[in-house]
C-alpha cells in the first residue's frame, strides 16, 4: 500500500513539475495533480510489470517493495516510475486539450 501512495504522490509532483515547465501544457493545479495521479499509477504498474521482464535490478527493487520490506532502491523506483509517467501523462493530456482547443 505504501509503494502506491509514493507512486500517486509522485505522480501528482511530475505532474506539476511538468505543469510549470511547460506552460502552454498546463492543465492548472488541480488538472496537472489529477493527470499526475492517474499517471503516477500507471507509471509504477509498468515499471513493475518490467520487473519480471527480466531486468533484475528492477525485479530487485519490486520484490523488496512487495516483501514489506521498502528499501531505497525500492523507493526511488517507485518515485521515479510515479514521477515519470505523472509528467508524461499531463503532458499528453496537455497536448490533446490544446489542440482540441483550436
């Protein structure tokens, strides 16, 4: 449950990070937190399906999470993957209002 949250919550940071950096993308506060979310999840989800895709410094990190024992490598996946697909999202979600606006 823990890792979900620090990918949601990673998600909604890569999702505002990426809403100041780009203004045109921005969605506003909210819009980036929402997008962030849904992509900080997603973004963790795959990053833990790589893991039995035989990367093994990925499958490391995902069975140390899943074990209940959350180390740092565990933790910086689950950040990097929320924070990732947070950013990546809103941007896409971005984009498409912005040219269904024209």
């Amino acid at each position: 449950m823990l890792e979900l949250i620090i990918a949601l919550l990673s998600g909604a940071a890569g999702g505002n990070i990426v809403g100041a950096l780009a203004k045109n993308l921005s969605l506003g506060t909210l819009g980036n937190s929402l997008a962030g979310i849904v992509g900080g999840g997603a973004g963790s989800a795959i990053l833990g399906m790589l893991a039995g895709a035989g990367m093994p410094e990925v499958a490391d990190a995902a069975a140390g999470a899943t074990a209940g024992g959350l180390d740092l490598g565990a933790i910086i996946g689950q950040v990097a993957g929320g924070g990732v697909g947070g950013g990546l999202l809103m941007a896409i979600v971005g984009m498409l209002k912005k040219s269904m606006a024209k």
